[in-house]
C-alpha cells in the first residue's frame, strides 16, 4: 500500500488546496499538516468501484481518529463521491481506503480557509 503525499495550493491570500491525487485500491492520503486554516470543505471525485474512504484527523500527529461533519456523522464515503464540512480542525490530517478494485481511482481535494473569511 502506498501512501500517497498531499501538495498543497495557496489560493487567495487566506486559503489553500490540500490534495491527495490518484489513490488506487492499494493506496491511502499521508498526513499532512494542516493548520492555521479552521474552515475545511473535502470533495472526494473520481472513481471509487467499491472503495471507502475516511477522513482522519490527529493533534499529534500519531493518533488518528475519524472526523465528523457539522451533524455529528463520520466522514467516510462508502462506494461515492462528494462534499462534506469538517467539523473539526485538527492540525494533521490523512485519508484511509479500504476495498475498491483495479479500477479505483480517487482524487480528494479540501478548501482550507483561515478564520474569519
């Protein structure tokens, strides 16, 4: 399993693109550092063909847990695409997969604003 690095994108004077690009079946998001930037919105595209895919996030940078949206949900996308509001804001975050097939191919990209935008 690889884990494929995020880059990151300055959009704006007071946002940045976090995106984790290509991940097969056999992949998940490295962690990423993710601070100063409290408002996130995460979009998963691509392909998923019976992948599942969870946003995890740490203070530490060690231990992760699954993030949740503005209702209390988990955020994981079972087998789908879309867009949720983080409710949290941890500084480091990382993406897991699990299932999918040869055809997988997901692409999952957070708007990251800073407070009081």
């Amino acid at each position: 399993m690889a884990a494929i690095a995020a880059t990151r994108k300055k959009i704006g004077a007071r946002s940045i693109e976090v995106k984790w690009e290509t991940l097969t079946s056999a992949d998940s998001g490295a962690s990423a550092e993710v601070k100063g930037h409290p408002d996130r919105t995460v979009q998963v595209s691509g392909t998923p063909s019976g992948a599942t895919i969870t946003l995890q996030g740490s203070v530490d940078g060690t231990n992760f847990v699954t993030l949740t949206d503005n209702l209390g949900l988990d955020i994981v996308f079972v087998n789908t695409t879309g867009l949720k509001v983080l409710a949290q804001a941890p500084r480091y975050m990382q993406i897991t997969n699990s299932g999918g097939d040869g055809s997988t191919d997901i692409d999952i990209t957070m708007l990251c604003n800073a407070a009081g935008l």
